[in-house]
C-alpha cells in the first residue's frame, strides 16, 4: 500500500503516523479481501482547526470530527484498483484524537489505528447511515482491529 502522508500539525510526530497509517489501510483493505499492494491513499495529519474547516467545507457541519474520509472515486463493491488505485483521501485530526485517547485510557497509537480502519473502511464504501450498514462495518472494522491487537471498540 502506498500512503502518502502530509503531516500539517507537529505534535503528529509524538507518533509515527506514517507507520501507523500503513498498518491500518493494510489491514483493513486485507479485511475486505483486497490487495493493499493495489491502492494509494493520501492522509492529512492535521490539527482541530483545519478537519472543522474540511467538515464545514464538505459536510456543512462546522464541528471537528476526529477523522474524515473521501473515497477517490463512487466505490462499488469490490472496488477494482484497474480502474483507479487511488482509493482515496483521509484526514485525522491530532486535538480530537488525543483527547478521546485520554478520555477512554486508551493508548494514543491504539486510537489512531482504530480510526485510520474506520477512515479506510469508508474509502471502501462502507458507511454507518443505517443500523445495518453499521452493523456491517463495525462487525468488519472490529474483526480487523483484532488482527492489529486493538480491542473491540465498541
């Protein structure tokens, strides 16, 4: 997998985001029985401030999400790399994530890993709308967390 890192916000360095998001994606594209060495992802490694102003840009909603994701194309299910490796874009934003870190005791690593899964899932065009859409891709993304040795989220 090829990830593609722009780290805006420097306290990214505290963790290695570049390693972390390689193993997320990893596993997640294998998860859905996909070939990582076949896509290309790009993450932006930023701070509150700037995912709030990509959420109100994109979603009209002014508030900072922890992590967003746009799939580089209208994925079907399974997503053909022939047709375009780009699987997509993903941001994370560090203020967000440390905190609900801290807040759950978690391990900041561990948090990250689980929500770069959760971002990747969406590039694959997995979503939570509905309870069954959401019980499909958590079953997924709690199935592939348990390969990186992080624990049910939910």
């Amino acid at each position: 997998m090829a990830v593609e890192v722009l780290i805006e916000d420097i306290r990214w360095g505290d963790v290695d985001i570049t390693v972390l998001a390689r193993r997320a994606t990893d596993a997640a594209l294998t998860g859905a029985a996909l070939d990582p060495a076949a896509w290309e992802v790009s993450l932006l490694a930023c701070d509150d401030a700037r995912i709030a102003t990509l959420n109100a840009t994109f979603r009209d909603k002014p508030a900072p999400p922890n992590v967003l994701s746009w799939p580089g194309a209208d994925r079907g299910a399974p997503p053909d790399p022939g047709d375009d490796p780009e699987l997509g874009d993903i941001a994370i934003a560090y203020d967000t994530c440390a905190r609900e870190a801290a807040d759950a005791g978690l391990n900041l690593d561990t948090h990250v890993l689980h929500l770069l899964v959760h971002g990747t899932l969406h590039l694959l065009g997995y979503d939570h709308e509905t309870d069954a859409d959401a019980a499909v891709m958590e079953a997924l993304e709690v199935e592939v967390l348990a390969t990186l040795g992080v624990a049910n989220p939910y």
